[in-house]
C-alpha cells in the first residue's frame, strides 16, 4: 500500500508535461466524479508544491467555472435547481458579494457551483464573470494547495471551529442593505 505513492510520483517525474494537463484535466472531471474541490487543491499541493500545484489548481478551478459559464444554460433544470437551492440557503432577493464568494469557496462543504451560480448572477457578462472567478478561485486554490497538510491535520472539531470563522467573516463583510422588491412589498389583492 505504501508503494502505490511513491509509482504515482515516479511516474509523474517520467512524464512532466502531461501531469499538470492530467491534473487540470482532473479539475474539469472533478463534479463528474464526485470528488470536492478542496481534495483536489490539497493532492496538487503534494504532486507539484506549492507554488506549481497552485498555479495548476487556480488554472484547473478557472476552466471548470467558464466551463459552468457555458454549459449551464444548456441544462435547464440544473439551472432551476441551483437557483432553488440558493433561494433556501440565502433570502430569495439576497445576492453574494464576490469577496464573501472568495470567503465561502474556503468552506469545504459548500458547493462550489452554487457559489458560481452566486456569481453568474450579479455579473453583467461574461468578462465580469472571468474576473469575479479568478478573484474568487485564487484564495481557494491558494489556502488548499499550500496550507493543505495544515487543513488535514485540524481535528474534527478544530475543522468546525475554522468553517464557523469563515462563516463568520463572510457575514461581518456582507452588504448592508435590505432589497425590497415592488411587489413583496405593496401586497395587492386580486
């Protein structure tokens, strides 16, 4: 069992070109195969270092969002279940900011493609949309690939401690401001 580490480092080594294009490629397969985005950041992390295994996860998680850009108009009714599930999650007139986005991605059980869905929405296009990710994917990719062996060493307890924080954080840098739309707010009866 202990070999199995050290054949997939071997075989990394002989074939430096196409590791990082498997591992990007791994990002672009990663909600196909179930696997959070955080588990990915950390093994880029331990396959290439710090400095490389972040450039690939922040390479990786950008095309993974453009990729969501694309094709969720396609699929209509993955479209109507994100827009529910932020609905139940937020208030339903409540949009993100993109640096609470930035702060939530650090939060390992939420979706991140509810977070891209977040910022879908209070983009105007899609350039706004390619600057928000990358603002967005950076501090994700950044804390998982070169403080992920901190990450898994945290205790169950310490992991909710850090999640709370997060959570917390994300909420003292929210917007201040209540939106009311017209109709929620003059009730008629018909």
């Amino acid at each position: 069992m202990g070999e199995t580490p050290n054949a997939i480092l071997a075989w990394l080594e002989h074939r430096e070109a196409w590791a990082p294009l498997l591992f990007i490629g791994i990002h672009l397969l990663r909600p196909f195969l179930f696997l959070p985005v955080m588990l990915v950041c950390i093994t880029g992390g331990v396959l290439f270092g710090p400095i490389a295994g972040t450039a690939y996860s922040v390479v990786g998680t950008m095309l993974s969002s453009l990729l969501f850009y694309r094709t969720i108009r396609l699929v209509p009714s993955g479209l109507k279940k994100l827009k529910g599930l932020k609905e139940r999650w937020l208030k339903k007139h409540a949009n993100l900011t993109v640096k609470q986005v930035a702060v939530l991605r650090l939060v390992p059980f939420i979706h991140f493609h509810l977070l891209s869905y977040c910022l879908l929405e209070i983009s105007a296009d899609f350039k706004e949309y390619t600057k928000s990710s990358l603002f967005a994917n950076l501090p994700l990719a950044l804390v998982y690939t070169s403080v992920g062996q901190w990450i898994t060493l945290f205790s169950i307890p310490m992991m909710f401690a850090f999640s709370g924080a997060l959570i917390g954080l994300c909420f003292m840098i929210r917007k201040r401001y209540e939106v009311f739309v017209w109709r929620d707010f003059f009730q008629t009866s018909a």
